[in-house]
C-alpha cells in the first residue's frame, strides 16, 4: 500500500510554461450573443428552484431576522450614545 499521491493528469516540469486557456468562441457578436443565451437556458434548467413554501419560510426568515437584527444595532447605539454623553458630561463639568 503507497502512500505516495497519484499524478495528475498534466505533468509539467518546474519552469515550463503552461498553454494558456483557450480564448472564447469565436464569431459574431450576435453568434456569441446567441451562445451566451442558450447556455444560460441551459444552466436556469439545471436549477433546483425553492417552492413555494421553502421560499416563503426562507422569506419570513430573512424578514425576522432583519428586523432582530435592527433592533440589536438600535439598542447598542442607544447605549453606546447614552455613555458617550455622559463621557462628555463628566470630561466638561
């Protein structure tokens, strides 16, 4: 049993130059235009979309934890200010 790794598929040498990526479809803009959308289909067909339901809980979620959130910062900047003025209070008298 080895515990060397395997290769990987494409062996270069330190210091060789690797080939660059090939650059993108060639043509017209309307023909590459044309591509970009029908891949774009494509990928929106691959898509596992939320029901109705999950995206109403994900919804109200979001929405309660929004408005918890606010009222954290609120709470936190009255008290913040509250010392400050009283910071200010105490420097000035």
């Amino acid at each position: 049993m080895s515990t060397t790794p395997s290769p990987s598929p494409v062996e270069t040498t330190p210091g060789t130059p690797v080939a660059p990526a090939p650059a993108g479809p060639s043509g017209s803009v309307s023909g590459r235009f044309t591509g970009f959308i029908n891949d774009s289909v494509r990928e929106f067909q691959k898509v596992s979309w939320p029901t109705r339901e999950e995206l109403r809980d994900a919804t109200v979620v979001v929405i309660v934890l929004t408005m918890v959130l606010s009222l954290f910062i609120f709470g936190v900047d009255t008290v913040v200010s509250k010392l400050l003025e009283g910071l200010i209070k105490l420097v000035s008298a």
